[in-house]
C-alpha cells in the first residue's frame, strides 16, 4: 500500500470523507463540503452560460453576420427585462419577458411530451401477436396492466365491486413500477458510493483490488 501524497487527491478525499460525514450527523465539515460543492457549481455553471450563450450565441453571431444577426438584440432585451424582477419599481416589465418564454417553451414542450408520455405509451400496447404461450402472456400482461392502471385513475365512478377490483390490480402494478424506480435509484446511489470507495482504495491508498 502507497499513499497517494498528491495535493489534489487529498482534496478529493477530505472532500468525499467530509460528505459521507453525515450519516453521522449534521457537522461542520459536511456543511463546508456542501458550500463548496454548491459553490463551484454555481461559479462553473455561470462561466458555462456566459461563454455559451451571452458570447457564442450572441455577441459573435451579432458581430459576424451583420443586419442578419441584429435580430438577436430581441431576446437580449427580453432577456434584460427579466432582469428587472429584481426593481421593484420596474418589475412588471418582467411579466412580458416571462409570459413570452412560458407560452413558446409550452408550445414546444406539449407536442413532444405527448408523444414521449402518452403516444409512445399507446404504442407499447399494440405490440404484434406473438404465437408463443411466452409472447402472449407477455403482451396480455401489458395490457392488463394498462388498463387497470388506467382504471385506478378512473374517478368519476366508486371502486366497488368488479371495477374496484380491477383498481387494486391497478395499485398493484403501479406499486410495481415506483418499486422498480425506487430500485433503480439506489442501485444508481449505491453506484456513486462504489466509485467513491474504488477511488480511496485506489488512488489513494494504492491498493490493486483486481
């Protein structure tokens, strides 16, 4: 075992312990961990958006392209009306900046989330008839499940009786999907740990695992 003495492994580690601090308690060092974490966040996502938007799309196309590009100062101004949330006595100039983006980012966000979450939902349904016993009961499994989550949601009628039963078939499956999601997560957390631990082990500790 050869300890890695370079400064910024060390940073990442007391960084990573410091984290991990806190399922110990709330302390000071996962606190300062967190700032810093947010800090940089924040500074390198601001960077980000000047170089990507303010100059690349922008003052270079403004610049470059001539009377072409002057029709970039409309979202400029829009975008410095924004701004003006923040005066109170000129924060109503915002309203119209908001209401613009709101109604265009609507109009392009409705079309492709009805086709993203109910279309292609529809089209996981009609799937071809499968001869197999397998690939029928895969398919009857799928539109079962569809309809009696559907039905679940389904209020304007009491679930009573045979309707109330296909409803809890419904809570079934559903309560089948979120543990999937829940599943997913901690597997995707547990991931990240693994990393964290690999990297100490390793990088830091010199440790050949495999």
């Amino acid at each position: 075992m050869h300890i890695n003495t370079d400064i910024w492994v060390l940073i990442a580690v007391f960084f990573t312990l410091s984290v991990y601090t806190f399922l110990w308690k709330d302390n000071p060092l996962y606190k300062f961990a967190e700032s810093v974490t947010v800090g940089i966040g924040m500074g390198f996502a601001l960077v980000q958006w000047w170089n990507l938007s303010v100059v690349d799309r922008f003052w270079v196309p403004l610049t470059t392209r001539g009377a072409a590009g002057y029709v970039l100062i409309i979202p400029a101004i829009m975008g410095l009306m924004m701004v003006t949330r923040i005066i109170p006595r000129f924060a109503w100039m915002s309203r119209y900046a908001l209401a613009f983006t709101i109604g265009a980012g609507s109009g392009m966000v409705l079309p492709r989330a009805i086709q993203a979450n109910v279309l292609q939902q529809l089209y996981a349904t009609m799937l071809p008839i499968n001869v197999s016993w397998t690939g029928i009961m895969v398919n009857l499994f799928i539109v079962v499940g569809v309809l009696a989550g559907l039905i679940y949601f389904f209020f304007s009628k009491e679930h009573k009786g045979v309707f109330g039963g296909i409803a809890n078939i419904g809570i079934w499956f559903l309560m089948v999907g979120f543990g999937a999601t829940f599943g997913y997560t901690v597997m995707a957390r547990l991931s990240l740990f693994i990393g964290r631990v690999l990297f100490i082990l390793r990088d830091f500790l010199g440790m050949q695992l495999f």
